[in-house]
C-alpha cells in the first residue's frame, strides 16, 4: 500500500510539466510549470477518488489526499510538451507482486467504468476548447478505443480498434489487458516491449479519465 504522504514525480519538459501520483494510476495533471502542475494534480483529487471508490481502494481523506512528496524529477520529450506523461520513474522498475498488479487492474478497470458513465450521460456536442478546438463525445470515444488498443499492443494484445458501439469488442479488448495488469511481473517490459507494468496502468487510467474529466468540463457553460 502507498505510504501515508504520496509520492509524486514530475516529468518536465519547457512548455509542460506532468504531477503523477507513483501509486494511483491515471492521477496524473499538467501545468506549464511544477508548481501548477502540482496543483493541477491537487485540485483532481476529489475526482480521483470517484475512481478509487469505484475500484473499492481506500483513499486519504482531507488534507492528506493532498500531501504531496516530490520523489524525482525526470526529463521529459515531445510527447510531455504536446499533452502526454511518457516516461517510467525509478520506482516503475521493480517487481510487481500479486496484491499490487490486482490493485493496478482494479483503478484502471474503474477508470474505463468512470468514462463509459460519463460518456453515457455527456450530449454529443461539447463545447469547443480554450482554442476553439476538441472532439465531440463520440469522435473522443472512438479516439479512445484506437488508444486503447495501441495500449493492447504494447502488453503483446491484438485487438482491432473496436466501434464505440461494440460492446462484445470493448469488453474482449479491455479483459486482456486487465488479465495482463492483474498478473504479477518482474519488472522488465511487458511482452519484451517497451511498456513497463506501472507505467502502463498509469498510462492506460491516465488516458481515459483525461478525456472522462475533459467531457464533463466541456458538457457545462463555458
């Protein structure tokens, strides 16, 4: 289990900074430096324990859910600039016994849960970006379907990018990689790739609930 101040590492590059919580896959927040990012990552934390109720994970309450211990800071690339957390922390690299990988496949099952209900109550046209840009419901759905199914590759899956209304598909999709998750590993890449096994929980949460938290910003007023 995470200790009682939660490790966080930042991955920086020079137009973005990413706060990602080591133990809670999916938390993870931008800003355009490490303060607001750290920040960003603070003020998701009430959303964040939706997903940790969901997946029946208990949570810090108050304060401590915020108590934040900085314990790296990694060099980011293009990928950090344009919007996505690419890179493993140290702690990424050990092995990962039975409790926790059940414990990883749990947050990120929760975190597919979470979007599909939003998803589900989210009007098909959102309103446009700080730059008048962003998909609507449906094209984001999909984007995160052909996501999700990159991720399958990288955990050696092949799963077609399935139609936002092929469920059959989804659930086919998402049970492999959740098989995967929920195993134990040593800690060397998943299926000799790259993709090490924290590291890809945290990817594959982080990306369904950015675009979760995204449709429901984008559903209200501007």
């Amino acid at each position: 289990m995470p200790d009682k101040r939660i490790a966080v590492y930042l991955e920086t590059s020079d137009k973005k900074v990413f706060a990602c919580a080591q133990d809670w896959p999916g938390w993870c927040r931008a800003g355009k430096d490490e303060d607001l990012a750290l920040q960003a990552l603070a003020d998701a934390a009430p959303r964040y324990a939706t997903i940790t109720k969901q997946a029946k994970v208990d949570f810090p309450d108050g304060d401590a859910a915020t108590a934040f211990d900085v314990v790296q800071r990694i060099p980011g690339g293009a990928g950090t600039a344009f919007g996505v957390p690419g890179a493993s922390s140290k702690a990424d690299r050990g092995p990962v016994k039975a409790a926790e990988a059940e414990r990883l496949a749990a947050l990120v099952e929760a975190s597919w849960a979470i979007f599909d209900r939003t998803r589900a109550t989210s009007p098909e046209s959102l309103r446009k970006g700080p730059r008048g840009g962003g998909r609507d419901r449906d094209k984001m759905a999909f984007h995160v379907m052909e996501a999700d199914s990159a991720y399958a590759h990288e955990l050696g899956l092949k799963h077609r990018p399935p139609a936002i209304d092929d469920m059959k598909a989804i659930r086919a999709m998402r049970d492999d990689i959740l098989r995967v998750l929920a195993e134990p590993s040593d800690g060397q890449p998943l299926a000799g790739r790259r993709w090490l096994h924290r590291y890809a929980a945290r990817r594959i949460a982080w990306h369904a609930l950015d675009h979760a938290w995204e449709m429901e910003d984008r559903a209200e007023p501007g």
